[in-house]
C-alpha cells in the first residue's frame, strides 16, 4: 500500500523523502517495531550505510528482543558459556 507524505508535513520536520524514510527506519528499529534487515529496506540502503545512521543517532546496532537472548547474554557474561 503506497503511503503519501505531503510537501507541508516534510517541511514541517525539515526531512527531504529519502531522509525522512531514514528516520522513520531508524527510529521504528529503535523501538524494536520492525527488524534491522527491514528498516534498511524501508531506508533504501545498504547494510554499513544503516549501520552507520543508527550510531550517528547513539542507536544500537545489534538489539536483543527475546529473553532467550537477554538470558544467553546474561550466561556469556557470568562466563556460564
């Protein structure tokens, strides 16, 4: 479904389009509402140029969403694993 963002709206937040799409990925990401290989999709760049916008917004690359994850990460640092 094609989304339409009006001229008045990008101007409002000072975005030209493909900016604005960086932001929106970067901060749904960030929110933990879509994946990181679906955020560069929706931002229409590669993987290190992703990358490189998240940290230029002090957003972690890699993000751990299950407590599987958290409990592996909480393991490997005790030196359980």
């Amino acid at each position: 479904m094609p989304l339409t963002i009006s001229e008045s709206v990008l101007n409002d937040t000072g975005y030209d389009g493909p900016a604005f799409l960086v932001e929106i990925a970067c901060q749904l990401y960030a929110a933990q509402k879509i994946s990181r290989p679906a955020a560069r999709r929706l931002a229409n760049l590669s993987q290190g140029a992703f990358e490189e916008e998240l940290m230029k917004r002090n957003i972690p690359v890699y993000q751990i969403v299950d407590e599987v994850g958290f409990d592996d990460l909480k393991r490997f640092r005790e030196g359980k694993i």
